[in-house]
C-alpha cells in the first residue's frame, strides 16, 4: 500500500518530443522518448541533450539528467542513450556521471551538454556543492563514454553582475560557436533563490575561462514568466538565432515553453510561446520544460523537452508549490 501511494505522489517527468518545419511553429510527437522505470528505476528524465556525432555512422545520441527517489532522498546522475531515428531510444544503464565524486560536484549532478574540441569532447554540467551552492563544472572524454572531470569551475555565480541581485547559483548551459571562434555559453542564474531565474551569457576562446557579458540575455517578468526564465537551447538560422527557454509564474508548475530571436546573440526579442502545457495531456498535466531543439533532415527541426508529472491525484502536490511560492512572496 505504501508502495502504491508513494506512486501516486512522486514525481514523474518524462522527456517527449514535437517536431516543427520553420523552428516556431510544433506539432507534438506521439510517444514518450525516455519514460519512467526501466533497469535504473528513473522516476525523472530531464536536461537532455542530443546530438548526432561523426563516429555513430547516423546514430543519435542522447545525454540526460536522470533523477530517482530512493529511500525518500533524490540520487541524480547522467545517463546515456542511442537511438536509430531520434524516436526509439535505447538507454544505457549505467550512469556515465555521478554526484558526490568532489566537493564541487557533492549532488544533483545535471544538465549536460557536449562540445566537440577535435581530439576530445568536453561536457559541460551543473552540480551543487557540498556548500550548497549550483555552479558550472566540466569533464573530458575521449569516447563519450568514460568521463574525467576537470578541475575548477567554469561558471560560479561570483563571476555575474549584481545589476538586479545578487547570483545564488548558475545551471543549465547551451553553447554556440561564433564566427570569431570563440564559444558564446548561455545559462541560467538564480537571483538570490531558485525561485527567481535569468538567463546571462559569457564569452570563451578556449571553453576552459569564462568572461561574462553584461547585462541580461531573458529578463524574469515578461508575461507567462514573471518569475522564472531559465533552460536555454540555442539554434543558429540564416538571420541569427533563436532561443527556445522554459517561462514561467511559479516554478516548477505550469510553465511553457517560449522563444526568443536576435541577429547578434546578445539582444533577444520575445516571440512568444512555441509549446502550452495541456492539463488534459497524459504526460504533461502539469509543465512542459527543458527544451533541446537541433536541426534535422527535410530542413525539420526537432525538440525534446519534459512534460511534468501526469497525475491524475494531483491537489497536494499543487498545493504544496503554492504554499513554497507564497513564501517567496509570489502571488498565484
């Protein structure tokens, strides 16, 4: 019987996927690409990355956070998984990276996202300290699939202007490569708490030092999302580029996922919500979020993202957000 209720009020996000001819407007796609369950009992799959690399001969392969509760505590880790047609995925089940390897890295280690330097890949991840604090961390790997973590930090939030508040925590990276060479990284700032969420940007020669850039990149408080801004995903199109980000009033329910254009990567106008949650959606009754979009064959384009939760006794859980978001003085 307890096994049973604690089904009923865990946690499960599943990440999906919805496919789009012109990058603004989608149509959902039907299944679920990594469910719950399975040999490593995930109860949460979430900050995919995905990617289709040289040595896989087509293969698609998938990098995500997955979270399991055990015990009433959350072990997080990242785990792998390949697929022939970005659809069906066949997850590996061993996790390739773990939290409590370091100091830095002591738990929920997440948000992955891959960088090819040539002779090596570099993944850059988040992870809280055994402070307490989320910082920008990093590892190498030959094969993608034994992983080295380097030392130091890429981003800390010491590094981000105080021009609103102070930084509490940075997370969630999406990284362009300029024209210049240089890499342009995109991620998400916590103003003060996790409750309140930016995205900033910085700028890197050699994707090891970090400079950031002034000012903001998606300011909290625009219309759908007042309070949080966070999880970019950025795609270069003819013109410049669009972000695709999660926005929302309270986090982590009923946020949707927006977009954003600009011609120099710096300057972002809203365009407006690229996916709504659907209450009555099977697996996204509660927030669609965490979007990955990249470029796909017939000049398609694909995004993973997680829909939240899917329970049908859902009450206490939403009561419970909104108590936490009246704590932090945000209005429902």
């Amino acid at each position: 019987m307890k096994d049973n209720f604690s089904w009923v009020l865990t946690p499960r996000d599943r990440i999906l996927s919805a496919i789009s001819e012109d990058s603004i407007n989608w149509k959902r796609e039907r299944g679920v690409r990594i469910g719950v369950g399975g040999n490593h009992k995930i109860d949460m799959a979430y900050y995919q990355f995905v990617h289709r690399p040289e040595p896989l001969d087509g293969l698609w392969e998938m990098f995500y956070q997955a979270g399991i509760s055990h015990n009433g505590l959350w072990k997080n880790a990242i785990y792998s998984a390949q697929s022939k047609n970005g659809l069906d995925w066949i997850k590996n089940d061993q996790a390739i990276l773990s939290n409590g390897s370091s100091e830095l890295n002591h738990s929920q280690t997440r948000a992955p996202f891959l960088v090819d330097f040539g002779s090596y890949w570099r993944m850059y991840f988040s992870a809280k300290g055994a402070d307490g604090i989320f910082r920008i961390l990093s590892a190498v790997s030959v094969d993608r699939i034994n992983w080295e973590i380097e030392e130091g930090v890429r981003i800390s939030p010491e590094q981000i202007s105080t021009e609103l508040s102070p930084a509490s925590g940075v997370s969630d990276t999406a990284i362009v490569e300029l024209p210049s060479g240089e890499y342009r990284m995109y991620f998400t700032v916590y103003r003060q708490t996790e409750w309140f969420q930016e995205i900033c940007s910085a700028l890197s020669h050699d994707g090891i030092v970090w400079h950031m850039e002034a000012g903001v990149r998606i300011k909290m408080g625009g219309e759908g999302f007042r309070t949080i801004a966070n999880n970019p995903s950025v795609i270069k199109t003819w013109d410049g580029y669009r972000m695709y980000f999660r926005g929302g009033n309270l986090l982590p329910i009923w946020n949707n996922i927006f977009t954003a254009f600009s011609n120099d990567g710096i300057n972002w106008t809203i365009e407006g919500s690229a996916l709504i949650f659907l209450r009555w959606h099977r697996y996204e009754r509660h927030a669609v979020a965490f979007p990955y979009v990249l470029p796909i064959e017939d000049n398609k384009y694909r995004m993973y993202y997680t829909g939240y939760w899917g329970h049908l006794v859902d009450r206490p859980i939403i009561k419970h957000y909104e108590k936490l978001g009246k704590q932090q003085g945000i209005s429902i």
